[in-house]
C-alpha cells in the first residue's frame, strides 16, 4: 500500500519480493527487487495489475486470508466488492490465455 501510496508500481510484485520480521505488534515488511518499480501512471488499474501475480501465487492461502489482506490494503472494506470483481476478473483472463 504504501508503494501505490507513494505513486509507485512495483511491476513484478511475488510472495518472494516480500520479506516479513517478526515486531511486538506483528510483522515489519520489507520488499525487494525493485528495480522494475516505476511511476504509476493508471492509478487504479496500475495497482490490481500489480497485487493480481501476487494473489495468483498465494496458493496455500484461503479466500479469508485473501480478502484479509485486500482489506488490510485498501484500509477496510468500502472497495472491497469491486477489488474482487476487478482482481477476479484479470485472474480469470489470464488464465484463459495459459
């Protein structure tokens, strides 16, 4: 969030670029390989191009873990319905094309 937040996409965005410390008060994260990080220059359809690879890579995640972290992303729950249509929609896409 605070990447987009920032203007920035990061472009190749995967559980692996996602390292996490355990803190007190849970988890710090840190993102690596950003060397394909750019401006944001679509806004929304920028960011759901961005967090689709990685929810398509979170397997072992539950549809509750899921919306968990787009709720935790978005900062509640008033987008939620049309993140999900829109990631839903870029997920099945590409898997027509595999």
């Amino acid at each position: 969030r605070r990447v987009h937040a920032s203007g920035q996409v990061h472009g190749c965005f995967y559980p692996k670029h996602i390292f996490l410390q355990p803190r007190e008060a849970g988890f710090a994260a840190q993102l690596i390989d950003l060397e394909k990080t750019r401006p944001m220059f679509l806004g929304e359809r920028d960011r759901v191009k961005d967090i689709e690879p990685l929810l398509r890579r979170t397997d072992p995640w539950s549809e509750a873990d899921r919306i968990g972290f787009l709720t935790a992303y978005l900062g509640g729950t008033e987008n939620l319905d049309h993140w999900l249509q829109r990631l839903s929609a870029r997920l099945k896409d590409k898997a027509q094309r595999t």
